[in-house]
C-alpha cells in the first residue's frame, strides 16, 4: 500500500463516492459516517506521507510513473515536492474537519 501512497490518496475518496452512491438518500447517518471514515483513512495516508516525506531532499519525492497509453505517450506521473506535500496534507486534514463539521447540519 505504501509504494502507491499518492494514488491511495487519489484514488480512496473517488471509491467512496462511488459506494456512498448506492446508500439511499433517507439515511443521512450513515451517509455522514461512511464520509467521515473515508476522509479518516485518507488523512491518516496523509500522516504517512508527511512521516515519509524527507524536508532535506530537494525535488520530487514518492515519484509514481506508469506508461498509460503508450500508443499516444500518456504517462500516470505523480509525486510531492516541498511546496505541494503541506497542501495535499491541508486538504486531507481540511476535508476531514469539514465531514466532522457535517454532523451539526440538519438540513
């Protein structure tokens, strides 16, 4: 799991939505929780990232590449450099707070 910790990261909150898809609308509890541990779970691959993450190397660090359509020369190409790992981190952490916040909403 951790060589592909980006895409975790990417990819985890797509597949919650897609099974939050099938949960009917009247259960709004459950609706929140399951919003609530996904975004969980993703800010704790945040708190990997940063554990992982060396401040002393300058560059792209966790690089993850992969030929997609080799035909055409598309690349998957992911990596956090100094700049863009706090604000993936904010954004995990932010999005975590605001499915916390969600629970005060009544309507």
């Amino acid at each position: 799991m951790t060589n592909h910790l980006l895409s975790w990261i990417v990819f985890s909150p797509l597949a919650g939505a897609l099974v939050l898809l099938f949960v009917p609308k009247s259960k709004t509890g459950l609706l929140k929780w399951f919003a609530t541990a996904v975004t969980g779970l993703n800010l704790l691959l945040g708190l990997i990232l940063v554990a992982r993450f060396n401040p002393n190397d300058a560059g792209i660090q966790m690089l993850e590449k992969f030929v997609w359509i080799p035909q055409i020369g598309v690349h998957y190409l992911l990596g956090v450099d100094g700049i863009s790992m706090p604000m993936v981190f904010l954004t995990l952490l932010l999005s975590f707070l605001a499915c916390v916040g969600s629970f005060g909403i009544k309507e």
